[in-house]
C-alpha cells in the first residue's frame, strides 16, 4: 500500500485533484495530515536509560582439552 499524505495547507488544491488521479490504483490511498501542535520527539531526553548488552551466547562452563596445530 502507498500513501499519499498531503499537508493541511495544500489540501485545497491538491486532494481532490491527487483523488482523482488515483482512483483506478488500488495500491494509493490519498490521505490528510491531520496532526497540529508541537513535536513530541523534541524537546525530550531520548529514551531513558538504555542497557547495552552482548547477545552472543555466554560461553559453556567448564575447562577445554587444549587443541594442539598440525604437525608438520
């Protein structure tokens, strides 16, 4: 699916015109930006506290027989 998202400001002169356009396309959906107000995103710390972790699988306990190279 596509969206095609118009901002409030061009909806006059766009929406009817891209709705149209598209009419026959099953995969575009024409849509209005209806969001106001202040960002969310700025303004704040990010995330909080974050952990950063080795997700690698912890080695098998235990002693190994040592590996000896080829012999030559």
């Amino acid at each position: 699916m596509i969206y095609c998202v118009i901002p409030a400001e061009l909806e006059d002169e766009l929406f009817d015109r891209l709705t149209e356009y598209y009419r026959d396309n099953p995969n575009v959906e024409v849509i209005l930006e209806r969001r106001t107000g202040p960002e969310r995103r700025h303004g704040k710390a990010s995330g909080g506290k974050r952990e950063i972790r080795d997700r690698r699988r912890p080695r098998a306990p235990g002693t190994f027989l040592p590996t000896d190279g080829p012999i030559e």
